[in-house]
C-alpha cells in the first residue's frame, strides 16, 4: 500500500484527511496481518513484510507503523507476564518472525536510522527506536533458553557498539534505550564482555547521569524532537503538549537509573568477576571511581524523589573491590594457596587505584553524610509533591519506604569499602589521619537501633534503613533467571558497623598509634573536615572501647543465633549470617591480638565464637552444594581452633564435627571431579566397586571394609583432575587401534565392570580361614546390584499416594535433622 495521490487543486485539510484515513488503513493491514490465524498464510505474510522493511527504499511509514505496532504487541505481552498474568515463552507471531530472522533486521533498521539529523523524516528515527524495543521487550518475555539465544543472536551482530553509540545520541530518549538494552542483556551474556568495554559502559553511563535533565527537558519542548514525548513517554494515553513536556523531568530519571542499573548489571554476575578481571576494568578507566563518587553524592531530585541511582553507584563500588565469596576477611585457611595470594594482590592493587585518587577518604565520607544529613521530613515533602512534575497520582508507601532502604544500601555499601581498606591500609599507603578521619562514621554505624514504632513514623523508617542487608541483588532479571547465589553479600549496618571500626582500631593498634591519641593536642594533618579531634579522642578512649568491645561481643552472638534462625528456611541467607558474625569475631580477634590482650578480659568468649560461626556456615554451604566454600571455612574453623585458650571453653566436639566436614567437602570435591559423564572412570575405580558388591553379595563382609583396602596412592591416582584431562586427550590415538567410537561404546554398554572374572581382590578376605575373594562374571551377579546405587524413582500416584509419603516422611526426617545439629551448636 503507498501513500494517496492528490491531484492538482491542493487542499490542505483534504490533504491531511486523506493522509490519516490512508495511515489508519495501513495500521489495520498490518494489525490484521498479526492476527492471522492460518499459520501458513502468517508465515507468508510475515516473509513479504521483513523482505520489505530490509529494503532501503521502504515507505517510512510502513516502517515506522510496522515496527511500532510490533512493539505494542511485545509491550503488551511483557506487561502481562510482570503482573503474571501469561507464562513465560514467546507466542507463534514471535517465533515465526524470528523464524525470519527478525533480530538481524531489527538491528539493521537501528543501525541504518540511529544517527538522527535535523530534517530527518521522524518515521526514521521512530523506526529505528522500535525496532531495538521490540529486541528489548524479547529479552523479558521469552524462558529462559529464548532469551538467552536472543542475547547472543544481538551480540553476533554487535549490539554493544549500538548502544556505545546511542548513549551518545543527539536523542535522548535513544540514550535511554541504550541503557536499558544493556541492562536487560547484563543477565545473559555472561563473560562475553571484556574488561575493557565495561570500563567504557560504566564511565559513559556515569556522565550521562551526571549531565542532569536539562538535556531531555529541552528537547520534550523543541518542536524537532518533542516527538519522542509523546510517543514513547505517554505512548498510548491523550495528553497534551505541555502535559507531555511536564514529564521531562521525570523521564531523566528514570533514564539516569536505568543506566546505572546497567552498569551494575555488568558487574554483579554470577559466577563472580575475579579480582584480576575486575582490576583490569579498573586500570582501563581509574576514574570511574571518581565518577561513581559523584553519582552517589548527587542530591535527591524533586521530580524524581524515588530515585535509585545513588544507591546504585554504592553497590557498582562494593561491587569493584569486593572479596572472594568464599573468604571470611580476616580468617586464615590452609587453603590459602597462590589462587588465593593471586586474588588478594590483585584486590590489593584495585585499593590502591581507590586511594590513589585525590581526597578519596573524603568522598566516603561525603557519601555517608550525604544520607547522614537528609532529613526524611524533606523526603516526605518530595514524595508528596511529585504531581507538580507529571506524575498522574501520588507514589506509594511501599515505594516511600524502599527509598530509606536504598539509604541503607548506601550506609552499608560505604561500612563494606572501609573495612576492607582496612586490609590493604600499609599496601595502599593509608595514613593515619586518613583512618581517624573515617572513625566517626563506624563509629555512629555501631550504635544501637531503635526498635522499629509503627505509631511513630521516623523510629520506624530509621529502624528500616539501618537493619537493610544485601543479599537479593539483581543478576539481570531477577524474576526469570536461574536461582543463584547473590553475587554481593553485605550485613547490615548493626555488623558491619562494628567490624569496621574494630578493623580501625586494629591497625591504628598494630601500628602503636592507638594510645598516643589521648595525649594529641591539635588535629593531624590530613583529618578530615568532617571529624574532629574531640570525636576521635572520644572514640579510642580506653573506656568506650570497652563498652564498645562488649556490645560487639553481643552482636557476634545475635548475628549468629539468628544465622540459625533462617536456616531451615534459607539456608544461603543463613551462611552470610554466619560468615558476617565471623568477620565481626575475626576484626575483634586482630584487634585483641594488636593491643597485646589489654582488653582480654573484655573479648573473652569471641574466639569460641568465631569458631562456632565458620563451622555454621561451613555446615550452609554443605547444605546447598557449594564444597569449595564449605572446606575453606571448615578449615579455618580448625585452624581458628588451635589457638584457642582454654578459658573460652570450647568443646572438642565441635572441632570434631568441623572435621567432619571438612571431610565431608573433600569427598564431594573429589566425586565431582569424576562425576562428568564424558569422562571414563579410572580402572582402579571400577576394581574397587566391584569388590564392594562382592562383599554384598557375602554378606558375612562388610561393604566399608574396602576402603581400607585402597592404597592412598591408588585413590590420589583414580580422582586425579589431571589424569582424566590425560585420558579424554589420549582418546582419538586409541580409536586409531582398531576399534572405532561406535564400536567402544557397543563394549563399553556390554561390560559392566572393568574387572575381569578371576580376578584376585586382594584384601577382602579378613576373617581368619577365609578364602581368597574372586571376581565372578557379570552374568553370575543378580542384576539389581548393578543398579543398586541409582535412586530409587517413584512415580506418582496422586495425593496421599506412596510417592507423597516417602517425600513428606523425608522432609520430616531433615527438618529433625536441623532441629539436633541446631541444639548442638
């Protein structure tokens, strides 16, 4: 269909009249064509209309109609899947025209129209804005599989260069869409990304936040660009111009958030960033440090009081320089090998780039005052006032409340960067007076929290922001993705608060300062403007550090009793309670150990303490599969142990069960390096599992008996990693021999065990005048025992039926389980 034709007698209003009936009839055509039901005919169709709109000379109206029309039906669909209203999956429409490669012409139109121009046709630059919210749309409505193949189908066509481009975009609303491109594409892409371009992202999404909203206001109101206001901001409502120009500064923010949220996208990904990698993004661009500062210290927006941003830019920064997640900070392990140093030298090297920068101490200091001096009537009076700048109705109390929670996002954010400095504080050259200049704020992060008071709203919103955690950070779309443990883990401010300052008091005591404070006369050079020399005499004053030593001990045992509160329901959430009461433990350890037991008497019980809380998170690791993590702080548990006191009283019976499960992750480790089914078991594997069911099939010998027939050097040799990685690459040269794959496997199906009949299994005869135990055939063994160790399925029967019972009655079992180890502890 084109355009009417009108000849000679030129009429304006009959001109635009002929020219809207034609371009409704147009949007039927095509609303028809996606309705169709044949899907023969749809997919005819759909071909006719890509081949088209690949076509450089296409009518911009059937482009712009076309893909805006597209996009309704994606918006419509991801709204209804939100509200959980439709499963996930993409509709037949969907399939079919990815079937036709939608996603390569997609972003062909956004990279054919995205530079926008004065005097270009807005169908354009419409078309183009479509075409990659369409894409976007995708990334949300499909399982988890579509998304995934559309996220790399987008990255083969170089997605991450149109949005590098669009954020610098004459177009405001196109520098939007690249963000939330980015932000939707953080989940699934994975390491595809080098350190380099995430550099490059996080800077270029800092500066554009930091721009403010001038930028949108003036072009909702210029006449060249105002468009994008009323198509994508109020995309299907009646407003006016000037309604549409109100929103401008709304929309700004909404942007700016939207780009920070990318930006944090890229790095809180699970599995973690290594140090190294997240180092390398620091040496690219230093100074997003700085920019990230600026964008948590920018006031909160009267247009946009709901604002995410700032907090944002805090969790971007614990995010850069956080520990391993299997690290107690403070706790040594036998474990700590060159991986580890390796990680901790390049952890070290990224503080150093922190501190490097000019006042850096200060712009920490600047961050938490900013949250400090905030009063939450002044945000109240915001929240109420936001119709003034568009918004149709008043905001909620639930999103009121959640702005104090992002206030204690950025409190325990700034607490995590202290008392990890404190680590690398000679590294990194810390002075002094820089870790006086921060004592004040551990310090008022130590105090107690008022109980929260329904009937009076600031306890209850104070009591709100300090006791928020992080443990659910977003890994692209939290709602779909695949469970996973949170990538950032910080404590509340009633923890990390005092393991920050027990850390700054332990350096300025290892470093013999700590006492020499009292006799100062005049402020260091180099305190912060912000601290005073009465508040640091005050704070290292022998008798509050006493009080604070004893209130500290009491927050180590809370944070653990409640560590096993959760922890028949969450058992990931348990173990950040656990590990973060043992960092607590291990600050107030160092620091007794600095001050050369001056106040022994007052940390009495801590090193129990700290022993009981990594063997509790050792225990919530085994629980949910993380081995690693297990073993490490089993290992630390015990080692931890060994220079206990006798006066801490602590039972030998829990170093034995930190032992246990020390052992416990070790045997998981090894299966799973064996576990891998494109990997053939060791022949000595196989020798001894036949031996154990011999030993069945004689009752009279006890299965367990063969593991003390395995010589140390036998099992190092069958869980060997590099034996394996040897056999599968040796694996061709033996099919060249004689027997191809196919073949193999036949013999591989056939052969049960790789120990032949006859064989002698030496050292199952243990009973005095006992004959020599000998391998029989396969066929001469019933054939269950072949299947012995595979769980036993049972199907289901409905409600009531044997399958439920056995579920209940093994649910039951556990939770009785749980309830003894927790009495023990």
């Amino acid at each position: 269909m084109s355009a009417p034709q009108v000849k000679n007698n030129y009429d304006p209003s009959i001109m635009a009249e002929s020219y809207a009936q034609w371009e409704k009839s147009l949007e039927i055509e095509i609303q028809r064509t996606f309705d169709v039901v044949n899907r023969d005919v749809l997919e005819s169709d759909i071909t006719r209309d890509l081949a088209r709109l690949k076509d450089p000379q296409v009518d911009p109206d059937f482009l712009c109609t076309w893909t805006g029309i597209l996009w309704d039906r994606t918006s419509m669909s991801r709204t209804a899947i939100e509200v959980q209203k439709a499963p996930l999956g993409f509709n037949h429409l969907i399939k079919t025209c990815l079937k036709h490669n939608l996603v390569e012409i997609m972003i062909m139109i956004t990279t054919r129209y995205g530079t926008f121009r004065l005097g270009m046709k807005n169908g354009h630059a419409l078309a183009s804005y479509c075409a990659l919210a369409v894409l976007v749309d995708l990334l949300h409505i499909g399982t988890h599989a579509e998304r995934q193949a559309i996220a790399d189908e987008m990255l083969n066509h170089d997605v991450m260069d149109i949005c590098l481009k669009n954020i610098d975009s004459w177009l405001c609303s196109y520098r939007r869409l690249a963000a939330s491109t980015i932000r939707s594409l953080a989940g699934l892409i994975g390491d595809r990304i080098s350190a380099g371009t995430i550099a490059d992202i996080i800077a270029k999404m800092c500066a554009f936040v930091l721009q403010g909203p001038r930028f949108f206001v003036e072009q909702f109101h210029a006449p060249e660009t105002k468009w994008q206001g009323g198509i994508i901001v109020l995309r299907g409502l009646n407003a006016t111009e000037a309604e549409v120009a109100k929103c401008a500064l709304r929309y700004s923010g909404l942007a700016h958030d939207d780009a920070l949220w990318a930006a944090q996208g890229l790095v809180c990904t699970y599995p973690v960033l290594s140090a190294k990698f997240r180092l390398e993004i620091l040496k690219k661009r230093p100074e997003i440090v700085d920019l990230l500062f600026d964008c948590a210290i920018t006031p909160r927006p009267a247009w946009y009081p709901e604002r995410q941003a700032d907090a944002v830019a805090c969790e971007i920064l614990a995010l850069l320089f956080q520990w391993p997640p299997y690290v107690v900070p403070g706790v040594s392990s036998p474990l700590d090998g060159s991986s580890r140093t390796q990680e901790w030298k390049a952890l070290s090297q990224a503080l150093t780039i922190l501190t490097s920068r000019e006042e850096w101490s200060e712009r920490l200091i600047e961050v938490w005052m900013s949250v400090e001096e905030e009063d939450w009537r002044h945000v109240d009076s915001l929240f109420h006032n936001v119709k003034n700048y568009g918004a149709k109705t008043l905001l909620g109390k639930r999103t009121f409340q959640l702005a104090f929670e992002l206030r204690g996002i950025k409190r325990i954010s700034i607490l995590r960067l202290i008392t990890t400095l404190t680590h690398a504080a000679d590294s990194c050259g810390i002075t002094n007076a820089e870790l006086e200049s921060l004592l004040r704020v551990a310090y008022v992060a130590s105090q107690k929290v008022k109980q929260a008071d329904k009937e009076t709203e600031e306890d209850h919103l104070m009591h709100m922001e300090r006791t928020q955690d992080m443990f659910g950070v977003q890994v692209g779309d939290s709602r779909i993705a695949p469970q996973v443990d949170p990538p950032l883990q910080i404590a509340e401010e009633i923890v990390i608060g005092p393991t920050a300052l027990a850390r700054l008091l332990a350096v300025l005591g290892q470093r013999g300062v700590l006492d020499s404070i009292q006799t100062l006369k005049k402020a260091p050079n180099g305190l912060s403007t912000a601290t005073s020399l009465d508040q640091v005499q005050m704070i290292t004053h022998p008798e509050v550090i006493r009080k604070f030593l004893l209130i500290a001990i009491r927050r180590v045992e809370s944070r653990t009793e409640s560590g096993r509160t959760v922890a028949r329901s969450n058992p990931c959430y348990a173990r950040m309670h656990f590990m973060s009461s043992a960092e607590l433990g291990a600050a107030l350890v160092s620091f007794d150990r600095y001050t050369r037991g001056k106040y022994a008497e007052e940390v009495r019980g801590v090193r129990k303490q700290l022993v009981v809380a990594l063997g509790n998170a050792s225990e919530m690791a085994i629980r949910t599969g993380q081995s690693q993590t297990a073993l490490s702080l089993a290992l630390g548990a015990i080692t931890s142990a060994e220079s206990i006191p006798d006066t801490e009283g602590l039972d030998e019976a829990i170093t034995a069960k930190n032992m246990r499960r020390a052992d416990q992750a070790r045997a998981t480790l090894r299966q799973g390096e064996i576990v891998p089914q494109r990997f053939r078991v060791q022949k000595c594997t196989r020798a001894a599992l036949r031996g154990v069911m011999g030993c069945l099939i004689d009752l009279s010998q006890p299965a367990m008996s063969v593991l003390t027939v395995l010589s140390r050097s036998c099992v190092r040799r069958a869980f060997s990693p590099f034996l394996v990685r040897g056999y599968a690459a040796k694996a061709p040269t033996e099919q060249k021999s004689g027997i191809g794959a196919k073949d193999a496997s036949a013999v591989e199906e056939k052969t049960l065990s790789s120990c032949p009949p006859g064989t002698v299994l030496e050292g199952l005869n243990y009973l005095k005048g006992q004959p020599t135990v000998i391998a029989l055939p396969d066929e001469e063994y019933p054939p269950w025992l072949w299947d012995l160790l595979k769980p036993k399925v049972y199907e289901d029967d409905g409600p009531g039926g044997k399958a439920e019972k056995k579920r209940l009655r093994k649910e039951n079992q556990q939770r009785i389980k749980d309830q003894n180890f927790m009495k023990t502890q």
